[in-house]
C-alpha cells in the first residue's frame, strides 16, 4: 500500500499538460476519490498511475515534475515529526525508521558510506510493474525535503541513480545542483556527514515529540505485521550484504528463533520473503539495463552470478539474461514484464 497524499499535486500538473487526470487514472483501480491525504491505495496502482501520466503527457520526466510539487505535507504526521527533529540527521533516520507508516511497497533507508551516508530508495513489492516515473520521484521529494527542512541551506552532494544515463542528463544535474552518477548499484542521494549536523530551523523538542507520539498511537499508518517488517528491511540488507535471517532479526532486535516463529505465524518463511524481495529487486535491476549479471548478483546479496542465475530461471522460468532480451526485443526498455 501507499499513502496517496503523493499524487494530490498530479491533477493541477496533468492539466498544464493538456491532459485529464480521469483520463490517466482509468483502468488503474485509483479513482478521483482516493487523492486525498488520508487514504491508501494498492502500490502497485501508485505505479501504474505514474508509467500512465508519462505514457499519455509524452514526459519522461513526469515523475520528476510531480515530485518536485511535493512538501512535507505528503509525509501525513510523519511530516511533522521530521520538520521538528533537532538536525537533518535526526529527520532523515526518522524520516527510514517510520516511512513504512506511508508505504508498503518501497523502502527508504540510510546507508553509511565512509564518512557520508546515502538515503536510498528501493522497490520490494513482487506485484508491482517497476516504473523508472518512482525513482525519479523521490530522488525530487529527498532534495525537496531536505530544502524545506534546512532553509534551502542543505542540499545532496551527489545524486546516484541505478539507470544508464540518459541522453540529456541535465534535469538530473539541476534537481540538486550537485554532480549525478548513473548506473549505481541504488538510487539515492549522497549526503555528507557535515550535513547531517545542520541544525533544522523549526527544530523543537516538545513539537517533536507530540508529532511522534501522533504517529506512534497507531491511528494512521499501515499495519505492522512481522512479514510486512522483514520486507521493508530486506532491499537495503540486501546491498549491505547483510541479508541472512539472524543479520535481520539483529536490526529488529529478536532472536531468530523467534523471528522464525513469527513469520511462521504469518503464513510464511524468511527464505521465501527474502526470494519476493530479490525477484522484485532483480526485475528492476534487469529492467533499467545498466548493471552486468555479476554486479547485480552483488548487489542482491548472492555469493556468485551462477546461484543468482539459477535463483532467477526458479523464479521466472528464463535466465537472466533472457528475461532481459525478451523486453528489449518488445522494443520498450521503460516497463519490465
């Protein structure tokens, strides 16, 4: 599920496009109806909504254009939480530790990298058809929030993106106004750990707290099952090269034996989560066409190309590189099978 307060700017800018949003949400199971701030829709369809704006206005760009429409208003309370956090550091881990409050389909998450960290965005929902509209929206939504949060004082020291790099890469360029590398192993953006320090402007601790203890109470967000955990987590596990069963009952502070029993008592197993999210990550990695087997094999964890090749033709029926042929021979490198 995702939070739909995201798509609330998408009418006003479809309509400067010369296009009806009735006429994009057709056949996506969303309805006018669902483009308010309190409401969830399946992410699956969030997705379908984005690859159909950019299908019908003829914008590549789409997802960029409606992200950089988007403040802190469209986080719902966990937007307030972050606005009075004391710095940036403090918002943008409050901002991966509750973001599963909005969404069920796509993990943010903060990753240390030397003396920077990069906050990356990763799509784990096996049901989703991966549009490249998401990553670019919240590449736009992390250096809008970051503007907002500090003042417009703050800003990424770089944008790192999974997909090749495109013939114009110069809106990438704009969006932070800071250099972009493409055909990364995650999309993200990479923040120095000077940064982090900023003292946010509407930092306030008794603010803060009510924000928290709002978003804590239980009476928005989605539910909090152990499987639904274990998913979030796994995607950026997976790049650390920490994805084994006792590695994420460490982050969720359990024992495995009992991580082990609780999603047993959800109907399932960890490997079989952890196969989901690796399908998932895979078709996107094979999708955006700018890592080799190898480096894909890495970046879901697998010790070596051949147990990630014989993992996909599991799941899919083809290898890898097949997978990978078969779209490029339907002759459209913007949407996977």
């Amino acid at each position: 599920m995702q939070r739909a307060a995201s798509l609330l700017p998408l009418p006003a800018l479809l309509a400067e496009l010369g296009i009806e949003i009735d006429a994009v949400l057709d056949g996506t199971g969303v309805s006018a109806e669902h483009l308010r701030p309190d409401a969830f829709i399946p992410y699956a369809a969030f997705l379908a909504v984005l690859d159909k704006a950019c299908s019908l206005s003829g914008r590549n760009d789409i997802g960029m254009l409606l992200g950089k429409r988007q403040t802190l208003a469209a986080l719902g309370p966990l937007g307030s939480v972050l606005r009075h956090a004391a710095t940036l550091g403090d918002a943008i881990a409050e901002f991966a530790a509750f973001q599963r409050s909005n969404s069920t389909g796509g993990t943010v998450y903060v990753m240390r990298a030397q003396k920077d960290v990069i906050l990356g965005y990763g799509v784990y929902d096996a049901t989703a058809v991966i549009s490249p509209q998401i990553y670019d929206l919240v590449l736009a939504v992390g250096c809008n929030l970051i503007a907002e949060l500090t003042g417009g004082a703050e800003g990424p020291e770089e944008i790192h993106l999974s997909r090749p790099q495109p013939g114009d890469p110069s809106p990438y360029r704009r969006l932070g106004g800071c250099p972009v590398r493409f055909g990364q192993n995650q999309t993200g953006l990479l923040l120095r750990g000077s940064t982090l320090a900023f003292p946010l402007p509407a930092a306030d601790s008794d603010l803060h707290d009510q924000a928290l203890s709002r978003l804590l109470s239980g009476s928005v967000g989605l539910s909090r099952d152990m499987a639904g955990r274990v998913r979030h987590l796994l995607r950026p596990q997976m790049l650390m090269g920490q994805a084994g069963m006792e590695d994420v009952a460490r982050r969720l502070d359990v024992h495995p034996r009992a991580l082990r029993r609780r999603l047993r008592q959800d109907g399932t197993t960890f490997a079989a989560i952890r196969d989901e999210v690796r399908y998932a990550a895979a078709r996107e990695f094979l999708m955006l066409g700018a890592l080799g087997i190898t480096d894909i094999a890495v970046a879901l964890d697998y010790a070596t190309a051949s147990s990630f090749v014989h993992a996909f033709r599991r799941w899919s029926g083809v290898s890898p590189g097949a997978w990978r042929a078969g779209r490029a021979d339907r002759g459209n490198p913007d949407r996977p099978a």
